[in-house]
C-alpha cells in the first residue's frame, strides 16, 4: 500500500430524473499513488477530473450508480483517459436515459478492482437505485458509498427505480457489518463513519426515511 492515497474532486451540475432538476455538488473520488488510479463516479465536469488524474494510468471508472449526475460524463472520460466505465447492470435502465446506446462494462457484487498494489471490492446495495453499488477498500479502512448512505441516513428512496425497505436491508446486511471505524466517503456532503452511523437505522426505518 506504498503511496496509496484518497483524492477528491468536487463538481456541480444538474439531477434530474422523473421531471425535475436539482442543482447539485458531487464527490468525486481518486484512489490509487503515483501511477495509477480508479477514479470513482463521473460527476459533471470531465476536465476538472482529467486534471486531478494527470499523467497517471486510469485502471477504471466505477460509477456508484445510474443516476444522470453519477455518470454525466462517464463516455467523455473513458475515451479521454483510456479506462473501461464499470455500473452494475441493474442500473441499465438509468444509464440509458443519460447515455442511450452506449456501452459499459459490469461492477459486480465482489468484484475487486486492482489498483496500486491493493483493490476495491465492490458490494451490491441496491435501494437508492437497483444497481446502486459501494466500493470498499479494506486495507485503508474506506469505504464510497456513492448515494445509499450519508451522515445522517440512508439516500433517498422517493423517486423512481428507489425502494426504502431494499436500500435498509443493505445497510443492514452489506455495510454495518463492517467495522466501526470504517470511514465513508459519500457521494454528496461530507463524511462520516460506520459506527457514527450503525446505531441509528433503527430511527431511520421509524421515520420512514
């Protein structure tokens, strides 16, 4: 794990789904040392992210999830920086109102994806969306949880292709059953950790939200 560090970019656009946009910030994540890098969702703004890269190698780009504002510019990058885009396939439907035929590869439930000497496996939490998915990098004690969960609750389940009940059961059973001091890095605002979060599902799922 020589050299291994976390970077983030930050960028602003628009979500939009199901007839409305929001003005948005979004957290863009680089993973990797000196060489090469994963960089983690494809928020609006494709320079802003090629120049954070720089000269290094691009192992991949792993969007957390389908929503337009976690792939804007998904198909610009991968062509830019020569890296294969990876979204669960449960997100097809979502990627396909963004970018219509286009193609992208597949960010499975334990895939890991190699980087700098170590590896992010990917753990399936549908809910916020049906392909939603979070990388864990054990070693480093990170965990980007893209939309499915923030400091203070799970993401939001009040649109299409959401579910409450799904995205409780995989916070329940995929993401606090690590470790407490896990730190999470999210897909908007700011961090927080497993055990800040953990003991409060049980307020979420009382308040329905």
């Amino acid at each position: 794990m020589s050299g291994l560090r976390v970077e983030h970019v930050a960028t602003s656009g628009v979500f939009a789904l199901d007839g409305g946009t929001w003005e948005v910030d979004n957290n863009v994540w680089l993973v990797g040392d000196d060489h090469e890098v994963v960089v983690v969702d494809a928020a609006h703004d494709e320079q802003t992210i090629i120049k954070a890269v720089g000269e290094r190698n691009v192992v991949a780009i792993v969007c957390t999830h389908g929503h337009n504002d976690h792939v804007t510019v998904a198909p610009q990058l991968s062509h830019e920086l020569q890296a294969p885009v990876l979204l669960h396939p449960g997100d097809r439907e979502l990627w396909e109102m963004t970018h219509p035929g286009r193609a992208f590869g597949h960010a499975s439930d334990t895939q890991r994806v190699d980087v700098a000497g170590t590896a992010l496996e990917v753990i399936h939490t549908p809910g916020h969306s049906p392909g939603s998915v979070c990388l864990h990098l054990p070693e480093a004690k990170v965990l980007f949880t893209g939309d499915t969960l923030f400091s203070g609750g799970p993401g939001a389940t009040g649109r299409s292709f959401s579910d409450f009940p799904t995205i409780i059961g995989s916070l329940r059973d995929r993401l606090f059953t690590l470790p407490e001091d896990t730190r999470v890095h999210t897909g908007h605002g700011d961090g927080t950790t497993i055990g800040a979060e953990a003991p409060h599902l049980a307020e979420w799922i009382a308040r329905g939200y």
